[in-house]
C-alpha cells in the first residue's frame, strides 16, 4: 500500500466518525425535542414511537458506514474480487472475526482502522440511546423537596 493509501483510509476514518458524531446528535436532539412536545401535550405513546425511529436511524447510519467501508476497499482494490468486500468490512467494522482473511502486507493495518472507526461508532451510538432510553423511562427527572435544594 501506498503512503497515499494508507492516508486516504484514515481520513476516510476520521471523516466518517466526525459525520457519525454529528448524526447521532442530530437524532438525539431530535429525540428530545419530540419527546418534551409530546410529553408536554400529554401525548405519551409517540414517546416510544421517536425511540423506535431513533433505532432505525442510527441501525441505518452503521449499515451506511459498512458500505461505506466497502466502496473504499473496492476504490483501493484491497481484495481481487469484490463480492467478499462488504462481508469483510461488515465484520471488520463490527470487530466479529470469523473470517480468515488474507490481505496483502501493504493492508494488515486496515482491519484495524476500520475496527477502531467501528467500535468508537457504536459507542456513540450506545450513548445516545441510552439517554434517550433514560428519558423514555422518565430517569432525567431531577427532584426538588419542598425547600427549593436539589436532591
């Protein structure tokens, strides 16, 4: 591989990430904005359907990235056939690890930049979730006592 190459594919990292951070506040902003106006107007169950739509974005957004990855290690031609692409960057960027994958020295470094780009999405994704979870379930609320102190 090219020190091109190698270049492309981290930046290619490092944008995805960025653009991934930015969807899911996207979402998550939107989840909580609906969720005040719904819960506002007493209209609970819409609740739980934002949460749903929330899922399926942020499922939609990981399987984007797989293809994602797959295109660029097509663009790079890392493997000679290309049907096996999208497998591999499906399991790479879930860190899986079936697969017995042989890639070429010049691409050893790969898998584990789109593994990193993987788990740092998914943890992003997770985080999201779960407050959004935590405000579906009613935990944000702050409680005050009488006395006007936070508890």
């Amino acid at each position: 591989m090219a020190n091109q190459d190698l270049w492309i594919v981290i930046v290619a990292a490092c944008l995805m990430l960025a653009l991934h951070a930015i969807a899911v506040l996207v979402i998550a902003a939107t989840y909580h904005g609906t969720d005040r106006l719904m819960t506002k107007k007493r209209i609970y169950g819409a609740s739980f359907v934002s949460y749903f739509i929330a899922i399926l974005l942020v499922i939609a957004m990981h399987l984007s990235e797989i293809v994602i990855w797959a295109y660029i290690c097509v663009a790079l031609k890392v493997f000679p056939t290309n049907p096996q692409t999208f497998y591999f960057a499906g399991e790479m960027y879930t860190t899986v690890g079936f697969g017995n994958w042989t890639l070429t020295q010049s691409w050893k470094i790969l898998p584990i930049i789109i593994s990193f780009s993987g788990i740092f999405a998914v943890s992003m994704s997770g985080a999201a979730l779960y407050t959004m979870m935590n405000s579906l379930l009613g935990h944000n609320k702050v409680v005050v006592p009488d006395d006007g102190s936070k508890l």
